[in-house]
C-alpha cells in the first residue's frame, strides 16, 4: 500500500524541512516535539500542510497518558472546582540521544527536550487557554562538558483564565525518569505520578535486565513499570493518529498546539536570559536561531554555570 502517513522523529532542525517535503508529497505528518527550531519555521510548516490538503499533527503523549487524561477528566467534570494552579515536572538524568547536547540540531537543553511536554500539559488541561506570560530560571549544573544548553529549568506561566502552571525540568536528576502532575482547585486536588502507581518495588543484590526508561541499575531497590508504552500513552496517541488519517477522529493534537508551546518556550528562554517575567506574544529579536540563544546572549556566565 502507499504511505498515508509519516512520523518524524528527527533531531528538532530537521523537522520544517522534512515537514515541508512530505506535505509536499501528499503525506499526513506526525511531528515529534517539539515542533521546530523557530517561531517562524512553524508557521511555514502549518501553512504547508493547509496548502497540501495534509495533516500535521503534533507528538504529545501526554494528552493521551492515562492516568494524566483521568486528572482532567475529573477536572472537566468539576471534581477540583475553579482549577487555579497545575504543576508538571519531567527530570532525568540526559537524553537518549547525542544530538540533543548540540544546541545547533536541539535548539535548547532541558526546557526545549522537556518543558515542551509541561508547557502543552498546562495548556491542554486548562482547556487551552492562552498564555499571557512566562518566568523561567535555569542553569548548567551536571552537563556542562556536553553541552552549551541548560540542563535544569523552572518555568512558572500565567494563563488567560488566571490560572497558573508550574514546568520543572532537568537533565541533571540521577536515578532514572520521574514524571508527575499536581492539580489544585478551589473544590479539590489530585496528584499523578507516572510510574510509581504502575510499579513493582523491588530489591536485587544480583541486577536484572530492564526496570524503567533512563535508571542506570538494577541492583539495590529499583520500580520496574509493566506496560510502560501504554503508561506513557505513547500506543494510544498513534492508534488516535492513524483515526484521525482515516477521518475518524479529529486531531487531539496539532501543529497550532505545537506552534503554542514554541512561542511559550522562546519566552521562557528570554525570560531566563533577561531576568524578568515575559509576556506573550512574544518575538525574538531578528537573527535568532534557536530558543537557547536569548539565554546564552542574555545571561551572565554565573547565571549559565551557577556552580
């Protein structure tokens, strides 16, 4: 059969020109966070895609992680009442693959890698309401021989509908993944913890073969996750993808989410780079590449090396 639909899961420079050319093809497009390199670059890629009659959807797991998608359930029927404040918080200890050190293909560190799941987690669950400002430190503690990037970041963001979202980040986090959400209403509160409630603890002396993505042993007391894909909601988000080419869904996720979330981490960026809290829209200055250059440019050598 022909190809209806192709994923691309490229280093992030890549991916406008990829996205142009398989719009240009008469393909439906699945595009990897986060959605490109510049502000500008997405929106030539949404426009691509209208002019050729094609999808672009965007690769956010989160919008189909079980329990995740059952906070906002809960909070869509008014279990939390008026939600006034979300947290979410992805931290490691480094990415999967080299290329995410070179600032040049990655665009940033930990906020580009990870905040763009935190920042579109924040956005979805408040029922994408727009982003009126973004605060954001963040340093170099652990990574600083690989990479220019930052490998810790805190993002704080204010909402249209007064609501606030709390994005903590870091490359720099030893153990393996840890992945949460905390959601506070007027009504009521929730907390989610991505792996621990699927988990089995477990203590080995003598090792075994897998317990979760990124933890670096398995001797001593480890977590180790069953159906770990269908935990991340990464299965669902594809089957809901294939859907929505066949005309049977309508898209959870799309270029215009992804082109959102890139204009909040360009701010979070200046932010960091600037000192101050940024208000959206924002617009980097002309001749800015990449999200991570307003901080490189913008902050001294103590605020990028801290230690």
């Amino acid at each position: 059969r022909d190809i209806e639909m192709v994923t691309i899961a490229a280093p992030n420079s890549l991916h406008a020109q990829m996205t142009m050319d398989i719009a240009a093809a008469g393909k439906h497009i699945v595009c990897e966070k986060p959605l490109a390199m510049t502000i500008a670059e997405g929106e030539e890629m949404i426009a691509a895609a209208k002019r050729h009659g094609v999808l672009l959807m965007y690769g956010e797991e989160l919008f189909f992680t079980p329990k995740y998608l059952k906070a906002k359930e809960m909070a869509d029927s008014g279990a939390f009442g008026k939600v006034y404040l979300v947290k979410q918080s992805e931290k490691h200890f480094g990415p999967h693959s080299a290329w995410f050190w070179d600032v040049n293909r990655s665009g940033g560190g930990a906020l580009m890698d990870l905040g763009c799941h935190g920042i579109a987690f924040c956005y979805w669950f408040l029922g994408r309401a727009p982003v009126k400002s973004v605060y954001c430190q963040m340093g170099t503690y652990v990574h600083g021989d690989k990479t220019k990037a930052e490998d810790d970041s805190l993002c704080i963001l204010e909402f249209a509908n007064g609501a606030i979202g709390v994005v903590e980040n870091s490359w720099a986090r030893r153990g393996g993944m840890d992945d949460r959400i905390e959601v506070f209403g007027e009504d009521g509160c929730t907390y989610a913890n991505l792996h621990m409630g699927n988990a089995l603890p477990t203590y080995s002396e003598n090792g075994y073969g897998y317990a979760v993505e990124k933890a670096p042993t398995t001797k001593g007391w480890t977590y180790p996750v069953f159906e770990e894909l269908w935990n991340y909601g990464t299965p669902q988000e594809l089957a809901h993808f294939a859907r929505c080419v066949r005309g049977k869904e309508t898209p959870q996720a799309s270029g215009e989410d992804g082109l959102v979330v890139l204009r909040a981490i360009y701010a979070g960026y200046a932010s960091a780079g600037e000192g101050r809290k940024v208000a959206l829209p924002y617009l980097p200055p002309p001749g800015v590449k990449k999200p991570v250059d307003l901080w490189l440019n913008g902050a001294s050598r103590e605020q990028r090396a801290p230690h």
